[in-house]
C-alpha cells in the first residue's frame, strides 16, 4: 500500500461521485456538499481517506485574504453526510456511568437529530439539553472527552494562496489564524490600493474613517477594519483583521490624537494638586512619577472619551471631542491623581502592616491580602478602573483590620485560659 501510494500520491483522494457510488441509495449530494456557505462566504470542501493522517476527512479550503472573516461557528455540526457517525462517537466519548444512560447510542443520535434544527445553537449546547429532556440525565461541558473523537469527525480547516496552494491547516481555526497573522495583516495592506493606510499624522487630516473597509479581490470580498494607531510623537491608520483588534488600536489612537492637539495638563496638575497628593504621587514605589502620571492624563482622556458617547469616526464629530477634552482634561487629571495618591496610600499602609514576623494562624489570611495587593499594584494604572481600584483597596484594608482583631481576640482568650 505505501509502495502504491508513493507511486501514485492521490490514490486515497476521492472524487464525491466515487463515494456516492454503489449501494448508496439513501445518500444525497446534500451530505456531501461541495461548498460550505457562512454569510456570503462561499468555501470550497474535499474530502480525503487517509486513516492516521492530520487532513483525514473533511477539509474547508479557506482563501488567505478571507482567512479573518471565518468564523468557527456551525463547523461543529460536521457535513450532514457524517453529523450521524460524530453525535454517536460524542455519546460514546462519555464516561461510562454517564453513557449507560444513553445506549444504544445511534438511536439517540438518530432521536437528537430528528428532534433538531443544526446550527441554531452551538452543537454540544443541543446535545446536552436533548438529552437531558430525553433521559433526565445532565451531561456537563467536561464529561465530552473531545480528544477521543476519530479524526475523520475533525473538520480541517486549510489556509490557501491565491493559486490554491496549502499555506497551513489545524484542526483549531483560531490556531490557523493566530499561525498567519502576519500573512493576512500583509494581504490586507495589499489589498488598500486607496491610500487609506497612513503614517506620520498629526490632526484629523483624513476625512470621515469608515468602520469597515472592503474591496473585492479575485472573487472575494476582501474586509478589513481601520483604526487610528497610536505612534507615540504621531499616529497612523492600519487595517487591521477583526473589530476587536480595531476598536482597542483606535482607543489608543485617538487619545494620542487628542493629546497631540491640546496642552499638556502636568502644569495645571502641579498648581491645583494638594501637596499631600503630589508627596504620595512623587514617591510611590511602583515606577516613575512621569510615567504615573501620563497614566493619570490617559486615564483622564478615556474617560472624558468615553462620557461622549465613546470613539468618533468622523473629523466634526472629533473635533467636538477634542474641544471638550481641551476644556475638561485639567480638572479630570486632578480628581484621578487624587483618587489614585489615596491608592497607593493605602497599599502602602498595607504592605507596612505585612511586614515582620507572621503569625502562623494568620499565615493564609495575610497572604492572600498580600497576593491582591501586588495584583491590583501595578505601575500601569488600569485605564477605566481607577473608582473601583480605590474601592478594592479599601475593602483589602478593613479585611486587614477584621483579620488582626479576630488574632488580638484569639491571643486575649489564649492568654486568659493559661
């Protein structure tokens, strides 16, 4: 056989018709479809029969320059052709005391699949609660022991060029994907033959910035989303692959591009924070005071963003935020520098409390305050959280109090008992 399929490397690939052949009266075309459509996606599947091989079973052909407009949902449910055989291998990947509940397995396969609308919900989400209306049996997201499922029930999905050659394939889509990042970023670039990448941006010299780019190239409708992109002395726009990816690049973006456009507030921080604030700001034990305070003035820029409805697309929609920002950010810094000298006052105190000897009794209690403290103490002030952060500290310093009251209790009692 090795011999043979050296001689000829496609001898295990299979054309649908040959499959189809023979006694297969209760087969359609249906189950074996020959494109697989998600939204207006229209991709191409093979099917190959090679036991032990990473690409046994089905393949979705996926182009590069759609690779991030693919999403993993209702591959799970397989090609009808096979979805019988995978709900019967998940049943029987169950744990013995839970499968004896559910035997035979392909008639309760059969019963689900009647019962069913595929890919209205997740697969196993109908699975579980089918069976549970069948049975009363509750099966949990853990008892699936995935890794027992036969690798023909995998779908492969593969990465392709524009000529069809394999890039990459993974049974995982999100492992494909994260595998050609830089490929897609580079088609995307390629693809934006309208100049809207840009560099070296100081104002709002663009024009509106749409929410989503698309440009159709060999067949495919090309998505991309553009973001404003924090250069540091400047800023750029960048096509990036998801919304996710764009609506964090933009957030930095445009607070850079704002802060480009309006005076510094360090003047008007030194003149109007207390000095009690400014002796807590300048020696806080969590890196430089400079750095602490850009925190303090990208903090302040967020949430002045953010009380305006969130981030602009349009230049006179930005030019009101900026205004705004102009007017309020002074006073916002303050308030924030406030709130955060309170913080690492109260750390401080904190951490003075743990240190020295411990008490074994009072061993656990002080090291979890002592692991939150550390947590919640960084030198990157968490940019929307700044109320909050203050709160949980305070909450860790009256647990401190409780704590050692409960030991000065117990040490009394000791002492009395003796």
């Amino acid at each position: 056989m090795e011999e043979g399929q050296r001689e000829t490397p496609d001898i295990l690939n299979f054309e649908k018709a040959m499959l189809l052949a023979g006694d297969a009266s209760h087969v359609t075309e249906l189950d074996y479809p020959n494109f697989w459509y998600q939204g207006n996606l229209k991709l191409k599947l093979s099917y190959q029969f090679e036991p032990g091989e990473d690409h046994d079973g089905v393949t979705v052909h996926i182009p590069l320059p759609v690779l991030n407009q693919v999403e993993p949902e209702g591959f799970d449910w397989q090609i009808p052709g096979l979805r019988h055989e995978l709900v019967v291998a998940l049943i029987k990947s169950l744990p013995k005391t839970l499968r004896r509940n559910f035997v035979p397995a392909p008639n309760y396969a059969t019963a689900f699949l009647q019962r069913v609308k595929p890919m209205e919900a997740p697969l196993l989400d109908a699975l579980e609660k089918e069976l549970k209306r069948m049975t009363g049996t509750t099966v949990l997201r853990e008892n699936w022991q995935l890794d027992q499922l036969p690798e023909h029930l995998k779908i492969t999905y593969r990465a392709v060029d524009h000529k069809n050659r394999k890039l990459n394939e993974s049974f995982d889509l999100y492992e494909l994907k994260d595998g050609l990042k830089e490929k897609v970023q580079e088609t995307l670039s390629q693809v934006a033959d309208d100049d809207i990448e840009q560099q070296g941006l100081t104002t709002w010299s663009f024009g509106s910035l749409p929410q989503m780019y698309q440009q159709k190239r060999g067949g495919f409708e090309v998505r991309a989303f553009p973001a404003i992109v924090d250069n540091k002395d400047s800023v750029g726009i960048k096509l990036f692959e998801t919304e996710e990816e764009q609506n964090q690049a933009m957030q930095q973006g445009q607070r850079r591009l704002i802060l480009l456009n309006v005076p510094s507030p360090i003047k008007y921080l030194h003149d109007n924070l207390p000095n009690k604030s400014k002796l807590g700001l300048y020696f806080n034990p969590y890196g430089r005071v400079l750095d602490l305070i850009d925190d303090c003035i990208a903090c302040g820029v967020d949430k002045l963003i953010e009380s305006q409805g969130g981030l602009k697309w349009q230049p006179e929609e930005f030019e009101g935020l900026k205004e705004y920002v102009r007017a309020e950010l002074g006073d916002t810094v303050v308030e924030i520098a406030k709130q955060v000298e309170q913080i690492l006052t109260t750390a401080f105190n904190i951490n003075k409390k743990l240190k020295g000897k411990i008490d074994f009794t009072m061993a656990f209690a002080l090291s979890d305050i002592k692991a939150q403290v550390e947590g919640l103490s960084s030198k990157v002030l968490p940019l929307s959280a700044v109320t909050s952060v203050f709160q949980i500290f305070n909450a860790i310093w009256l647990l401190w109090n409780v704590v050692w009251k409960n030991y000065q209790l117990i040490q009394t009692k000791t002492v009395c008992t003796c």
